[in-house]
C-alpha cells in the first residue's frame, strides 16, 4: 500500500513529461526531461522531499518514511541508460552512508569514495580479525545530585597508520556491509570484561552504555550474544544499558517491540538515543518498554539562544516525565547549558563540559574504589 501511494504520488506531483517507475523493492527511477538548469532540479529534489515527509496512512496507523536519492545528469555522467544507471547506484550508494546529504549528485569525486569504500572494508575486515577496536567511555552524570550515573560506551578504531578513527567514519560502512554485527560483538564483549576487571579490582561500577545499531538490533542472534557475555564474566545484567536510535525503533515496531520485551526481562536497561530527530509517535513510546530518553545534542547546543530548541527540550522533558522516562542530555559543553536543563528538570546530562569519552584507564578517575579510596567524582 505505501508503494503504491508513493507511486501514484510522484507520478501526479512530477508531470506527465516525466517519467516515473518502480525498479524494484523500494526503489524508485525518475527520467526528468524539462531540466533546463541546475535549479531546476532543485525544485523538484525540494518537491519529491516534502511528498516522502508527508506521514501515510496505512489502516489506523501513520508511517513516516525515510528517503535517499542519488541523481547523475545527462550527458554529463553518462551518455546511454546503462552507464547513467549505474552512476545513479553510485550517487544512490553515496547519499544513502552520509548522515546529513539525503540526496547525492554523481560526481567524479564519487568515483574515489567507491575506491576509498572497497579499501575501508578491506582493512575493516583486517581490523575486526586482529581486534583493533578498542572502547572509550564517557561519564554521564545526575544533575540534582551531581553523582556519577553511567558510563556511554563508545567505540573507536586503533589503525595502525591513520591513529585513532571515530565511528562516524567506519560505522556506516560496517552497517552497510553487515560486519557490524561482528564488530558489535565485540564490543559487547569487551565492555563485559571491562566491567568484570573494575570489579574485581574494587571499584564502585556504574551501569555502562552500549550503543546498537540498527542492523545489529534486527540480527537474531543479538540477545544470544549479550546472554553469553554477561555470562562468562559474570555480571548482573542491570550493570548494562542498550541504547537505540529513535528511528531504529521505528523502523518494525512489532519486531522491535519483542526483541525490547526480552532485554527488559533480562533485566537489561533500554534508553532511546537521539531522540528527537526521528518521528516517534507518542502511542509507540507509551507501549515500549523503555527505561531512559536521551535527548538528541543538536537540541542541546543551542538551549540558551534558541527558544524554540528550549521549547522542544522542555516538552520532551515533561512528556517523559509523564511516561515515566528519565531524561538525559547530551552534548552539554557549558555551564549555562547545565543551568537550563536543571531549570527544565531534566535528570542526567552528559558532555564535554564533563569530560569527552576517554580510555577505560582514565575514566576510572570518575569511579569510586574501595581498595584505594578513589574520590575523583568529588573533583566535579
Ligand atoms: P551517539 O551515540 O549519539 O554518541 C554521542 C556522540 O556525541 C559521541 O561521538 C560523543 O563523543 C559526542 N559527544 C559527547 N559529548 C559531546 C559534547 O559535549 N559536544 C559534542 N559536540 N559532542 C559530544 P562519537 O564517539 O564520535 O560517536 C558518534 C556516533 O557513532 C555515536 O553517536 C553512535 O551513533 C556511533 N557509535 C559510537 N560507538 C558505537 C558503538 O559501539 N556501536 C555502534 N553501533 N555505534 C556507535
Ligand atoms: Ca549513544
Ligand atoms: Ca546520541
């Protein structure tokens, strides 16, 4: 049905000159024959836009969709059908690993990347085999009480030549790719051991955050993999958070809803991540079964200037309140930041303004330890 009314849609919204058709799955080609110049195109990138954000109604529920766009330009990119096709797949390709471009123009540039692309996975692949991913930690904190709640897990790639190489570069590509659920067990597994050592060695632990990305969330042997390293290093399962974009959630409410369900049987903790940039419904988020709201770093940023991003932080805030969620800021870099989210009751923030992720070996600074009396937090 949400093909179908997408298809129907294009084809009224771009004329009848044009051609619109399905090429399969949820892919959809568009030949636009009145482009004159390049704003043309724009117009109609703008068009196709506002129609894919309209939310479908499919019985009595409302779908909002996501959309990517690749778009190579005669005769420029290509001279016959096969070779604008295909550069089309690589612009699609393209637009489809970036975060912020949701449409992509073939460039010569996009040739390199796809080099680039085969070569990232190739020492990717070496990594994951040589287990070159290491875990850095970022403390987040109770605003009222100024108390070490938690610790955010956040990976990072030990290259041997390019150093230390954040997610937002290597992520996309394990996603794509599917190694990420290789990676992810392994980070699973080595925050488990992490927090098997801090307790063996006397430290007060606090619950530790691990991020899951969508692919991994869908893989069926997800709950398998957690199930064995909590046990093998023997932790109760409430010293480990999940946290879950808003739009992974989205993305097969049913299916998400049981693998939820038996994480919060396990006596795991789940934390919706990101929130506010994707669509939730309100509905949903009453029926999930979720502990902590994390409200996305680009309302964060601006709190202080911005009445509106204020605006949507304060909604957010008593929203969750109401459901019984507790609220954690990210992104918090300044003391007048704080100040707000305390003023809006926001219960935990995290940020630079603390401290950025750091190594399992420094944020033990922020840990309490019986054997040697370690008071860090009190610094703060
Ligand atoms: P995220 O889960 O939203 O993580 C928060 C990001 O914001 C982190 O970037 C963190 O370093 C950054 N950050 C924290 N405080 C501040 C601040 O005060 N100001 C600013 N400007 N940024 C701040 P990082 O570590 O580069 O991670 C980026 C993203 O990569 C994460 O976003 C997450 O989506 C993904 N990621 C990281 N680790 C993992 C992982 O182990 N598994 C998976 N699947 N994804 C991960
Ligand atoms: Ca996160
Ligand atoms: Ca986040």
């Amino acid at each position: 049905m949400v093909l179908r009314n997408i298809g129907n849609q294009l084809s009224k919204a771009l004329s009848k000159k044009n051609v619109v058709a399905r090429i399969g799955g949820d892919k959809f080609g568009i030949i636009l024959k009145d482009i004159k110049s390049s704003e043309d195109i724009f117009v109609y990138i703008d068009k196709i836009y506002k129609l894919i954000q309209q939310p479908v109604r499919v019985g009595e529920q409302e779908i909002v969709l996501s959309m990517s766009m690749g778009i190579s330009i005669y005769p420029n990119d290509g001279k016959d059908m096969k070779q604008l096709i295909s550069k089309t797949e690589i612009a699609l390709s393209q637009a489809r690993r970036s975060e912020t471009n949701k449409y992509m123009f073939y460039g010569e540039h996009m040739n390199s990347d796809a080099k680039n692309f085969l070569l990232m996975e190739n020492k990717l692949l070496k990594a994951i085999k040589n287990e070159e991913f290491i875990v850095f930690y970022q403390p987040y904190f109770n605003l009222r009480t100024h108390e070490l709640e938690g610790l955010e897990a956040l990976v990072r790639w030990e290259d041997k030549e390019s150093g230390i190489i954040s997610p937002g570069i290597f992520i996309p590509i394990l996603e794509e790719t599917g190694l990420i659920k290789e990676v992810g067990r392994q980070i699973i597994k080595i925050v488990c051991r992490q927090l098997r050592q801090w307790l063996d060695q006397g430290y007060e632990v606090v619950p530790v955050a691990i991020n899951l990305s969508p692919v991994q969330f869908r893989s069926s042997t997800l709950l398998k993999d957690i199930m064995e390293a909590v046990e093998e290093y023997e932790l109760n399962p409430n010293l480990i958070v999940f946290e879950i974009t808003e739009s992974t959630f989205m993305q097969d409410i049913a299916a998400t809803y049981e693998v939820l369900r038996e994480m919060k049987n396990a006596g795991f903790t789940i934390s919706i991540d990101d929130f506010g940039t994707g669509y939730s419904s309100l509905s949903y988020l009453k029926k999930f079964p979720v502990d902590h709201l994390k409200i996305d770093l680009s309302f964060i940023r601006d709190i202080t200037k911005d009445t509106d991003d204020k605006a949507i932080v304060n909604a957010i805030i008593s929203m969750a309140h109401h459901l019984n969620l507790k609220t954690i800021a990210e992104g918090i870099e300044e003391e007048e930041q704080l100040k707000e989210l305390f003023y809006l009751q926001c219960d935990i923030g995290q940020g630079y303004y603390w401290s950025k992720p750091v190594s399992a070996h420094n944020v033990e600074a922020f840990l309490k330890c019986d054997l040697r009396n370690h008071t860090g937090i009190e610094n703060f």
